[in-house]
C-alpha cells in the first residue's frame, strides 16, 4: 500500500509498504481521508515521542471496514468506522479510575501503531479493545468523521470544567481548535463568547463568536472587561501552543475565574510566567485539560449528526497523499483552517 512515512524530524517519503495480515482479532480499514492536527507539525518538525522513527503518522481518520478477522464481532465489512487515537492499557491506577485519558501507559495510533496516513490502516485487538473504534452515525459523512476526533477533546475540555449556560468564555486561538470551542460553547448555553487570534480571525467569524480580537492590534484583556462589566470572563481557554497567551488569560478571567490549559506548547520551551500574586488573591482556577473519554467520541459524532458542529467549515484545503508535505506546509503556515489528506 501507499503511505506517507515519517523517517525523522523534518522528512517525510511517501512510499509502498507492507500492510499487516488481517489477525483473527484485527480489522482492515480503507483510509478515506485523515486531518493533520497541529500536534502533527510539532512531531513532523521535532520527532515523534520516546525517538519513534519511520512510522505512518495522521490520528484524524475515517475509513471503510474492507477484512475482518474471524474473533471479531460487532463490525461487519463494508461498515463506515471513525477512529480516535488513544489507546490505554485497562489495568493502571488511572484506567481502574476510570480516567482511560491519563493513562500510565497510553499509546497512540499515529505514534505506536501506523496511523491514516496511508491508504489502509490495520487495527489490532487491542486497539479494538482499548482504543475508539466508533461506527459513524446515520447521517455523518466520511469526511465530516474526520473532525469527530479534535472535536472530542473539545467537548472533554468544556465538560471538566464546567461551561454551561450563560457562561462568558474567551478562548485564545483562532486556529480549527478555537473554532470548535466557539460551536461547543454555544452547544453548552454559553452566553458571551469571545476569541483573540491573529491570522484566522477571518475564518472564525462564521462561527459567531460574539467579539474577535486581534492580539497584534487589541487590548484582549481591556475589551474582554469592557464587555464583562469590568469584571472579566468566566472561562478563558488557551487553544493554542503559545505560553504569552496564558498570561493574557490570567488578567482576562473574573476573580474565581477559570483559565484552561487546553493547547499543548512545544516541548522545547514549555515553561510558563504567570502572575501568581494575581493567581493568589483572585483564586483563580488553572486546570490543565488533556485528550478525552470514549463517551466524548461519541458525544462528537452526536454533535456533527446534530449539527451543532459543522465540519464543513473547517476543511478548507484537501490534498491527496502524494502531496502530503505540501499540505503540512499549508497548516504550518496557516494557509488553511484545517488540512484533509486523502489517499
């Protein structure tokens, strides 16, 4: 089969390689299509984690059920399937919590297994047993599938820390993640909602947010209050990989505020200043949000079913997988809301 093979940080070749024998427990998919999340262009750029090296990348997926091992049951050939990454491992402390998010020994599809960079993808047992291996909803497109999976980290975040109905949220990031956090906190009752980016506000006005604020050009904080009755928002979200952002969200958030640590920075320079006198005597809440629950994969395919979601805003460039590097310099560059590669 065809894929799109990471090498090392910086390369990528799209070559023929062997695709795994369909096991008694395994499933075959035919990759549709699979979304490059921003998580990839930090790996393409410096390495996937624990030094892995020549693997298929891509965790965005959907895909067509093609082979199917005799042990299986609950799937049939022909099935249209939404995949999330994460896979845990049952037995650790957080697993038996029931927190398969945290997971002592999470893995991933796109990192430990071949990802959906390719024209096919096989799933093992265990991935099936403990991964996200989700049928798509009557009504939910292939391609629509494919934005289940940053979708659910989204609902996970929102859902931990308490959006609801009549909330005022600032999110902080105008890439595809602030756009989902604008439909989802609309989705949750949020009254207010305001998003500061930069070169994708453009794009993020379908989404309506209340107030766009470009953070070269606005005083986020001074027009978050100004709208707030000086007191600032209830939720402010870091959805994006910068550290000043966090900052800002300190100053823009009410006293007993909440300021979420949604958006991973790189690994290279992840220390933070934060105003911890300000933290102090406003009691202000920093809650750090990770990945996702399988309740949220399916709480995402509800959403795209129902429209609360509209993945069709955010695929705004497709390319196939033989010019897969091209589309990586497109999201890297923010030519796009987000990339499909199809193979």
């Amino acid at each position: 089969m065809r894929a799109a093979v990471f090498e090392r940080p910086g390369e990528m070749q799209v070559k023929d390689i062997p695709l795994q024998p369909c096991g008694p427990g395994d499933l075959i998919l035919a990759v549709h299509a699979c979304g490059i999340c921003g998580g990839d262009i930090r790996n393409f750029s410096t390495g996937l984690r624990y030094g892995i090296a020549s693997q298929v990348m891509g965790h965005e997926f959907t895909g067509t059920v093609v082979e199917m091992g005799t042990e299986v049951t609950g799937f049939n050939v022909g099935d249209r399937i939404a995949l999330a990454p994460d896979v845990s491992c049952g037995t650790c402390w957080y697993c038996r919590q029931g927190l398969i998010n945290l997971c002592e020994n999470h893995r991933m599809v796109g990192t430990n297994w071949p990802g959906g960079f390719a024209e096919f993808v096989h799933l093992d047992a265990e991935i099936l047993a403990h991964g996200f291996v989700h049928h798509l909803p009557e009504g939910v497109g292939l391609t629509e599938g494919c934005l289940s999976e940053p979708a659910s980290s989204v609902i996970a975040a929102q859902e931990r820390v308490g959006i609801g109905a009549g909330s005022s949220v600032l999110i902080l990031g105008d890439g595809p993640i602030g756009c989902l956090h604008i439909e989802v906190a609309r989705a949750n009752g949020a009254s207010q909602i305001f998003i500061s980016g930069r070169s994708r506000l453009a794009a993020a006005q379908q989404f309506g947010p209340d107030l766009m604020l470009d953070y070269e050009k606005d005083d986020v904080v001074a027009a978050v209050r100004a709208r707030t009755e000086g007191r600032g928002v209830d939720f402010a979200i870091c959805a994006n990989a910068s550290v000043q952002s966090q900052q800002i969200a300190i100053e823009a958030v009410r006293k007993r505020g909440k300021v979420v640590l949604f958006g991973g920075v790189p690994k290279n320079n992840p220390m933070t200043s934060l105003d911890s006198n300000m933290i102090h005597y406003n009691e202000i809440e920093i809650i750090g949000t990770f990945s996702y629950q399988k309740r949220h994969h399916l709480a995402a395919l509800e959403a795209i079913r129902k429209s609360t979601i509209h993945p069709e805003a955010y695929f705004t460039k497709t390319v196939g997988l033989e010019d897969i590097v091209e589309g990586f310099v497109a999201a890297k560059n923010r030519e796009a809301l987000k990339v499909l590669v199809k193979p």
